[in-house]
C-alpha cells in the first residue's frame, strides 16, 4: 500500500515539475519565435528519448531482480547449523505460502505436518516481504532444536560468519 502511495507522489512530482518546464518554455518559445519553436521540439524530444530510455533500464533491471532464485534455509537459533531446502524461489514467486508450501515437502522422521512456531511470527511475514521488495539475498526460518528433530534431513555447519555476527568480527575468541 505504502509502495503505491510513493508511487503516486513521485507520478505527481514529475507531472507537476513538468508542467513548470513546459510553461517556462513556452513563454521562451513565443518570445524566440519559429526558431525557437523548432529548438524546443528539438529539446523536449531529446527529453523524451532519455526519460524513455531510463525507464526501460529500470525496468529491465527490476526484471531482472525478480527472476533471481532466492534460497531457503532452515537454521537453527542456538547453534551455527543450518539446512537448505534443494529447491530456490524466484523472487517474483515469494510468498508465505509457497514457503510453508516448500516447508511441507521436506522429508520428515514421522509421517504429518511440520510444526515451526516461526512461520506463525510478524517477524517472519515481514522477513518474506523484505526478501521480496529488496536485495535481501535468503529466506531464514529460525528453528529450535526440538522442531529440527521432526526432520529427516542433516544440519551441517553454516560456511563463513554466522548472520548474527558483524562483518570482520572473528569469533575464535
């Protein structure tokens, strides 16, 4: 809702300083005459190619963003173990209920349903949509270790600093 507000407002900021430019050029134009009506054709369709030509590669780079493959990983809160589902989202797919979709094909240590008390947080919805609507590059299903034991699968050790330490910080000490 937010992302459409924006939207609108930066519609309006252009069309309004717009319409500035074209009465400033106009008064200009009238002054100069036919060739300075010729110059303004000149320049307002420069204008337009350039204007055209931005939102095409805007465009094409947010095509771009939301074709990448996002990977899912179970990890674990009280250790530096985690599991990557073997399948990766497209961006543009995300949702909560593909996740739990994807989360509902993992192989289980008994026959039913998963049960992970993050996916039911306003943390976790928030987390998919800022996977989805920025540069966020995973989705991470905080698990304890009692709702890793429902599953069949092997919790190997995350590679490089865990997400909770900063950059350049080392943790052998």
């Amino acid at each position: 809702m937010f992302e459409i507000i924006g939207f609108i407002a930066s519609i309006l900021t252009i069309v309004t300083s717009g319409l500035a430019f074209y009465q400033a050029r106009k008064a200009y134009v009238q002054a100069k005459g036919a060739k300075g009506k010729a110059l303004e054709a000149e320049a307002q369709a420069r204008l337009a190619e350039a204007e055209a030509r931005r939102t095409r590669e805007e465009a094409e780079a947010e095509r771009r963003r939301l074709r990448e493959e996002v990977p899912i990983v179970l990890r674990l809160e009280n250790d530096d173990r985690e599991w990557r589902l073997p399948v990766e989202v497209p961006r543009a797919l995300l949702s909560r209920a593909e996740i739990q979709g994807l989360l509902g094909v993992v192989p289980m240590k008994k026959k039913g349903f998963y049960d992970i008390a993050y996916v039911a947080t306003e943390d976790f919805h928030r987390m998919v949509r800022r996977v989805r609507n920025e540069d966020t590059r995973e989705v991470v299903i905080k698990i304890t270790d009692e709702e890793a034991e429902q599953f069949a699968v092997e919790f190997t050790p995350i590679a490089g600093p865990s997400a909770d330490e900063a950059p350049g910080e080392d943790s052998s000490t």
